[in-house]
C-alpha cells in the first residue's frame, strides 16, 4: 500500500474579505439604524449604550412622503391635510400629509431589525476605547457649548376643557393667540383618540426659555381661544441644540445623527433624514472593507458631508440665525408666506432633504412673496448676518 502524504497548509482570509469590527456608539434611532444597515452588510458590530434597551423619551413626526417606507408600520396616527392658524385666526390646509409614530413601536422595530441582523448588545459607557471604526450616535448635549440655537418646547397630552380639534386632526402651526415677550412661540397640535397633544414651541432662538414660561404662554393661549387644559397625562420638555459647526467626528470616529451635526438647524426635524442617510453610510463602509479603520472613517465622513450636504447646511443654517432674530410678528409673517408655498418642497425643506437649487427657489419665493415689512425686516437681518464658513473649514481639518 502506497503512503500518500498531503501538504495542508491554512488558508488565510484575505483583509479585504474579512468582515469589519465596527463598535456602534448609541442606541438611540440613528444608533441603531446604522448598526442594522452595517450588520446587514456583513460587518460584525458591537453597539455600546448604558441602557441599549431603555425606552426612549422623545415623541416623533415626519412629513409622510419622506417616511422611510419601512416606518410605515409603526405610524400611530395620519393626517391627511393638516392645518396652520395665521396671527388673525384663519385657518388653512396644508397639502402634504403628516404623520406622528409611535415612539415604543419605532424602538421596538429598530432593536428587533439590529438584533435581527446579528449587532452585538452591550452596556457600556459611550465612549470610543475600541481600535476600530467607531460610530458615534449618542446624541448632542445642549450643555457642550457647541450650540449657537436651540428649540425648546413644552408639550402635554391632555382633555380640554371643550372639544377643540375633532379626531385626526392637526393643527402644524397656530401663529395666533400669543402676545408674549421674548422668544417668538407657535402651538403644535393634534387630536390623537380621546386626547390632545398640545406643545408651545420656540422655533430656533439663541435664547433658552423655560418650560414653566412655555406652559404658561400654552395656558394663555388656549383661554384665548376659550379653552383650558383638564387633567394632564403626560408631559414632554424638549430641548434641541442646533446650529454651530457640524461635527464629522476625527480619526478612527465618525459621528452619526444628532452627534455630527444633523439635526436640521432652522426645523429641529432629524429622524427622517438620518434614517435615509444610513445606508448611504453603511454602503460606503461595506465597499471599503480591509482598508485601515482611519481611512475607512476619512471615507465615511465624506459620504455624509458631500458637497451638496455642506453648502445646503450652511444655507440652513444661515437662515436659522435670521430666524432667531425675528419677533413674534416677524415670525408669523414670514411663517404665513412660507406655509403658503408648494407642499412637498416645503416638507422636504423642513424635514432637511431638500436639494441646494430647490432650496435656493424655496428661499427666493418665499423672500418675493413676502409683505413690504418682512421683507425690509428680512433685508435688515440678513445685512447682520455673517453666513458660516465653518463647513470648509471644518472639513479640511478633519481630513488632514
């Protein structure tokens, strides 16, 4: 019997076929939504949080047509044509159709899509020790000094003293009923079931008004129109940091969502649009799998700060320091000019899509359809206002 002996000789992976280890920083939406789109990619993904599962506070909406169209299911309420409320109380329509979410579903629907995918669970504090690509979701303190604007909002889910709006109704912008001094203020408002969800908001300000200031003008507001508020079931105080220089992230960290900047600096909507930027990001990474974690994130943050999305933030951005400028007249009448122009450019301006040429058409029209005042007031404004040249310059030394 003849002896044959075989060689074995092990057979390495090449570094462009392993799978990248990328730590997730977050579990908040646009923590997990990454996490998800890169697991789903192939790319083995610890998610850090000190509480990855504990439920989320804040309450969200979007414009339906840019609803990422897996979100779908987790729609709590519609509103087909929701109204806006000048500052003489004419009621208009809007025709664009808005959703609110339900905030324990969206949460629900994102885990089980991560966990789904393979991403990796773990408590931790959310900081980036590990050697890899980081991507750091955990959000924007208003307390980090890197704001230049906030919106603020006091929000309550309650009955009224009478009914107000009937069911499955929406009220996007009440402009009238307040004569208070400071920050400029609006009332968002929905019949959802037997309650209503009533929230004053400051639109973008560079000052910070308290809750108590906001329930009070809510108050007021609502006796204006004859009403009061009855038994309160839950309360909501939001605050949103806006504005300044976005934050793209350094070295081996890119930062993701509310943490790089995303929040939309003249609208506070951000959701929406990160999600829809997830993939775009993911697809990126998974494409330059086995390059070295520092190249991959000088990759990645350019992806996510192109060209279009620089020059559309600093328009954005530009505009929200005129608007934290005006009082509260100026506000309604530059609010009754904009809500009155296409619907769905409108939405897609607010929810932070929009293109730069639309966004430059949007601007012009509202600018030429706006009254002699707000627009010597606008003109004023502008004149004051020193449009950002952070963008660039941020840029440039991140990739250095």
């Amino acid at each position: 019997m003849q002896t044959v002996f075989i060689q074995c000789t092990r057979l390495e992976m090449a570094d462009n076929d392993r799978p990248q280890a990328i730590t997730v920083l977050g579990a908040g939406p646009a923590g997990l939504a990454i996490a998800a789109e890169l697991a789903e990619r192939g790319q083995r993904v610890t998610l850090r949080a000190p509480a990855p599962r504990a439920p989320w506070a804040a309450s969200y909406g979007a414009f339906e047509p840019l609803l990422p169209s897996e979100l779908q299911s987790v729609v709590s309420f519609r509103f087909p044509r929701p109204s806006w409320i000048d500052r003489t109380g004419r009621v208009s329509e809007l025709d664009v159709s808005y959703v609110r979410l339900d905030t324990e579903r969206l949460q629900a629907l994102l885990l089980a899509r991560a966990e789904r995918a393979g991403v990796h669970l773990e408590v931790g504090a959310g900081r980036n020790d590990a050697d890899g690509l980081t991507i750091a979701a955990t959000g924007r303190s208003p307390e980090s000094g890197s704001s230049t604007q906030y919106q603020t909002a006091y929000g309550v889910w309650a009955r009224l003293s009478a009914d107000w709006l009937e069911p499955g109704r929406m009220i996007f912008m009440d402009l009238g009923g307040s004569e208070a001094s400071g920050p400029p203020s609006f009332l968002y408002a929905t019949r959802e079931g037997k309650l209503h969800f009533l929230q004053e908001t400051v639109l973008v300000s560079d000052a910070r008004p308290s809750f108590a200031e906001l329930e009070h003008r809510l108050r007021r507001r609502l006796q204006s129109r004859g009403l009061a508020l009855g038994p309160i079931e839950r309360e909501e105080r939001c605050l949103i940091a806006m504005g300044g220089p976005p934050r793209p992230g350094r070295g081996p960290v890119v930062h993701f969502g509310a943490t790089a900047g995303l929040t939309h600096p003249a609208t506070g909507y951000h959701l929406a649009h990160c999600l829809r930027l997830a993939p775009l990001l993911a697809e990126t990474i998974a494409r330059a799998q086995g390059e070295s974690p520092l190249r991959l994130a000088e990759r990645a943050r350019k992806t996510l700060w192109s060209s279009e999305r620089k020059l559309r933030y600093r328009l954005f951005d530009y505009g929200a320091r005129i608007l934290a400028r005006l009082d509260q007249d100026g506000l309604g009448r530059f609010m009754e000019n904009f809500l009155t122009s296409d619907g769905e450019a409108m939405a897609s301006f607010v929810d932070g899509g929009l293109s730069v040429p639309r966004t430059l058409a949007l601007m012009g029209r509202t600018f030429r359809h706006a009254d002699p005042q707000i627009r010597r007031q606008l003109l004023g404004l502008a004149a004051q206002t020193t449009p950002q040249r952070h963008l660039s310059s941020t840029s440039q030394r991140t990739h250095s």
